[in-house]
C-alpha cells in the first residue's frame, strides 16, 4: 500500500507531514470560521427580515445600517478583502497570519454573503403563517423562532450547504496570503516547486470534502421537509 | 359581542391613498354568525383584521367581549374605568389570544404535525404538556380528525387542514372566531362540510362568528346577518332573509341574483327577454311571497275569486335561515277592474307585487 502511494505520488508522500497539518489547518479554518459565520449570518438574516419596511417589527436604521454594511463586504473581492484586513486583524488577534490571522477575513468574507442568503431562505416563509401566528397572540420572538426559523430549516439547511462550500474555497484563497492550509500546501509545495502530484491530491481531497458536504446538506434538507413536492403513494 | 364605532382606515401607498374602511358602524350580537359580503378590494378583510388589531385602525371605537378598544391616529388605546391607557404589544397579543382567526389558505405550519399545529397557541402559555395533549385531543374529536394527530399538513385534503385550522383556531376557547374567505379555496363538497362544522360550533359552543366571504350562497348558508361592502363603506346591513327578499343597493341586488335563481327573474327584466311579452290587457307582473303566505294556494285562488288568468312565466321556492322565500314572474289577463282586484287581493295578503310591464 505505502509503495503503491510512493509510486504514483511520490512527492505527497515526501511531505505527507505537511500535507496532514495543512489537512488539519483548512478544517480548523472551516470549523470555526464556519461557527462564527454561521452564528452572526443567521442573526443579521434574521435582523434585516425583521427590521425591513413591512417586516414584523419595521425599524429603518438597523435595517439600513445593516444592510449597507452586507453590500459594503458583498462587493469586496476577497482576495483584495485579505489584505484590506491585514492591519485590522493585527490590531484585534496580535497577528495577521496562520489559521488565527485567517479566521476575521473569513467570517467578513463569508457572513455578507450567508446573511443573504438567510434573508432568502426567511423570505420564502409565507406571510400568511406569520399572521396566522400574530392572530394567535405570537410576539416578535415568537414569530421569530417558532414561525420563521422553524418553517425555514430545509431552506436555511440547503442555503448553509452552499455557504460551507464557498468558505472552503475562501480558506484555500486565505492560503495564498499565508494562513496556511491546502491552498498554501498546493501553491507553494504543489505549484511552485512543479510536484503536480501534490495539486492533484489536494484537488481530490477537496473534491472529496464538498462532495461530503453536499451530500449532508441535501439529506438533512430532505429529511426536514416534511412537505411533498411530489406526490407519491402512501405507505 | 363586538361593536364597532366609526372605524377608519387608509392604506397610503405609494399609488395614493385607498380607503379600507370609512366609517364602519356593527354590531355583532352575541352567538351569532355575522357575514360580510363585499367584492375584493371592498375592505372586508381589513375590517375583519382590524377586529384582532393584526391591522391597526386609523381611528375608531371598538368594544369586543367586553373589552373596549379606542384608536386615535393609528395608536391604540385600552379603555378601562373611565381612564385610556395606550396598550402594550404584549396587551395587544392577550386581545388577539380571545379571538379566533381561520384564513383562505389555511396557513398551518408544514414542519409541524396536526397535532403539533392545534398545540401552537397552548405552548408557552404556562400550561403543561398533558394538559395540552388533553386539550389537542378534545379539540382534533370536536373537528372530526382524530385519527389524523401525527400526520403533516401536506397530506391532508383542503377541507381537512381548514378543520386543522379551526380546532388551532378555537384552541384557547375563544368567544369570538373571524373567518377570512374560508372556504374560498375550496371545493363545494368540502365547502358545505365546514360550512355545517362552523354551524354546528356555532350551536354547540355559543361561538360568535364573523365570516367574510364573496359568495353570497355561504351567506345564504350560514349566516344570520350579513353586511355588505363595497368601497371600504357597509352599504347594506341587515337579516339575510330581508336582504334577500329586498335588496336595495344595485350591489346587494348583484349578490342575490348571484345565489339565487330568483335573481333570474331580475335578469330576464334587464334583458327583455320574449318570455316576458304579454298580451294587450294583461299585466307581467312579479310576485314575491315572504314567510307567511309561500305555502298557501293563492294562485289559483286569485284566479277564480277574480275571474283573471294567471300564467307562470318563471317561479322558485327557497329557504333561507330555515324561512321560505318565493318569487314568481306571471302574466295576468282579465277585465281590468277584475286584475286591479286580484293584484290588490294579493298585496292584501303580504305578497309583494311590482308590474314589470303592461300589453
């Protein structure tokens, strides 16, 4: 088995230290990069559904100044957003590298994007359930939580699935300037040094891990649905 | 039960202003089912959604089960003892929670089960779990799904989720349940079905009920009352029976033809039709028979005492709240001393008459 690896990828198994701390450092990029982003994206999806003009609890700053806030980040290329926050992620974490310096470009670069999303995945809720709901006497953290998130869970779950997907090729990005992780492993050992086997293995280790993702995702989504599309024959 | 003072409401929108509700004054007595009938857009369904406040009045006056409720200006006022203090969200939601509601489209929660879904309004209120199964098992026998508790919504047929919908509704034993085009969606069977539930409610819980609809055979069905709208203004109140039996608005005249095949006759009149040509003499006359005299044999009464022809042209006998109401079109012939006899004979015994046309 190991001759067979040493065979057809000689230089992975050269740097096979190297390439498993890089495994490991994308994951603790995704993990809690993901965390956070997942955290503060649902909140500011649910702020802005909320606070919009004809909301269940209108209020034209917060929603303003969230919302420019999300189109201000949305527009930033994130390549350019890495080293924009360079100084900033120095002043807050002491440093601007490795996977610590990598997570507050992350959790800008992905929450703008999954707080819109949320606002998607909230807005396909029907207005009717949440009158219905107001009819029988439910507050704003009532329609919030037992109405909104509550009907929204195969759409927030399929929305999730696709945010994950692009972070992880956020953090790969992330790499490039020094966080380290499979797109540093790729680029400097793979690219730079012409060991195509090294890119390849990252490639299908990445293609791997999205596949797993998507595939989570989508059960999830179908087992929440608790909704035909389609009919089928009952059982 | 709930009584509504000048109750005024104007959406602004960006199109200009429409008006919803000018003016509205009703009152709705205890245990009774109240229709309001309009056109959409007349502002029924803002009407009926201002009652629970889930549309906030401009201004108006509104006492529902006891509680009075006083809007100036888009603010809300509860109005206690003699003092007004302006009502809490939280003030507003205790109203709302009195206050059944059912919609067009049902509006049940797909992720939940029937079960979960009538349990809706129970949780958080402090009530514990038992207490609220007991009660989602009262409520699914009271609307005949028993046997449906751990199904989801979307494998109910649309008259089994609006059943759903009204055992979630009543849930919290309101006294009042509004019912905003309920039946709309769906299809005559299941119509007539929660038609008689809503009756049957009605009967067995003293539940008061304001059903808003556009089709006035539900009104004819079920309700006791009935308002008509049109331009966010009640331009005829009153029993269904009267309503039916004198239309005097050009739009209640529309709704009634639309239920009833005594309309017909209104329309053949419009259209001049040629079974409504009478001989020189004769009289087309239209006859409307109320409670009292539908059963008797006035026709052929009339037409030997007087020595006059009658010919039915077109005729319908129908019941409406349980009460008999005739209508006829026929043609009389006769000496003219003889027919002017016979017509007045009939007026005489509360049949009203009206003389469409002379030969």
């Amino acid at each position: 088995m190991v001759e067979f690896f040493k065979a057809i990828m000689p230089n992975v198994y050269a740097y096979r230290s190297r390439f498993f701390q890089s495994c490991e450092a994308t994951l603790q990029m995704f993990v809690i990069a993901g965390l956070i982003s997942f955290a503060l994206g649902l909140l500011f999806g649910v702020v802005l559904t909320v606070t919009r003009e004809g909301g269940i609890r209108p209020n034209r700053l917060i929603y303003r100044v969230l919302d420019v806030f999300v189109n201000v980040f949305r527009s930033i290329p994130f390549v350019i957003l890495l080293i924009f926050l360079i100084p900033f992620t120095r002043t807050v974490l002491g440093t601007a590298i490795g996977v610590k310096g990598a997570i507050i470009p992350l959790v800008f670069g992905v929450v703008p994007f999954f707080t819109r999303q949320v606002e998607a995945a909230l807005a396909g809720v029907s207005p009717g359930k949440l009158e219905a709901a107001r009819s029988m006497g439910s507050g704003t953290m009532g329609l919030i939580f037992r109405v909104y998130l509550h009907e929204a869970v195969p759409d927030l779950i399929r929305v999730t699935t696709i945010t994950a997907i692009s972070l992880i090729g956020l953090t790969t990005m992330a790499g490039a300037v020094g966080a380290g992780g499979l797109g540093s492993f790729a680029i400097n050992y793979g690219q730079n040094q012409q060991h195509q086997d090294i890119v390849n293995v990252c490639v299908v280790v990445l293609l791997i891990f999205v596949c797993l993702l998507q595939a989570l995702g989508s059960f999830l989504a179908r087992k929440t649905t608790n909704r035909k599309l389609f009919a089928r024959t009952e059982k | 039960m709930i009584t509504i003072n000048h109750l005024c409401k104007t959406f602004r929108l960006r199109s200009g202003d429409v008006c919803a509700a000018r003016d509205v004054n009703l009152d709705i007595h205890e245990g009774e089912i109240y229709g309001v009938i309009g056109y959409s857009g007349a502002g029924k369904s803002t009407l009926v959604r201002c009652i629970n406040l889930l549309e906030t009045p401009d201004d108006g006056e509104m006492t529902i089960d006891g509680t009075t409720v006083v809007i100036r200006s888009g603010r809300v006022f509860l109005r206690e003892g003699g003092a007004e203090k302006p009502a809490s969200e939280k003030q507003l939601n205790a109203l709302r929670r009195g206050i059944g509601m059912i919609f067009q489209q049902f509006n049940l929660l797909d992720r939940s089960t029937v079960a979960d879904n009538v349990a809706y309004p129970l949780r958080y209120t402090g009530m514990s779990r038992a207490d609220i199964d007991a009660r989602v098992r009262e409520l699914l026998a009271l609307v005949d799904l028993t046997d449906k508790a751990d199904v989801y919504p979307s494998q109910l047929s649309g008259g089994q989720k609006q059943r759903v919908a009204i055992a979630r509704a009543l849930a919290n034993r309101p006294r009042i349940l509004l019912s905003d085009e309920a039946t709309s969606a769906l299809d005559p069977d299941a119509t007539e079905s929660i038609l008689a539930l809503l009756r049957d409610l009605n009967r067995k819980l003293g539940l008061t009920i304001v059903l808003i609809t556009h089709e006035m055979s539900v009104i004819k069905a079920v309700c006791q009352r009935v308002a008509v709208m049109a331009d966010g203004a009640v331009v005829e109140e009153g029993e269904v029976y009267n309503l039916f039996a004198h239309p005097v608005q050009p739009i209640t005249k529309r709704f009634v033809q639309s239920a009833s095949p005594l309309g017909k006759i209104d329309k053949m009149i419009i259209e001049g039709s040629p079974l409504l040509r009478v001989g020189p003499g004769g009289y087309l006359v239209k006859l409307l028979f109320h409670r009292d005299c539908v059963g008797d044999s006035l026709i052929s009464d009339v037409s030997r005492r007087f020595g006059v022809n009658l010919n039915i042209v077109l005729a319908n006998v129908e019941e409406i709240q349980g009460v008999a109401l005739g209508g006829m079109i026929a043609a009389v012939e006769g000496a003219p001393e003889a027919v002017q006899a016979a017509l007045d004979y009939l007026r005489d015994k509360h049949v009203s008459v009206e003389v469409i046309a002379r030969g």
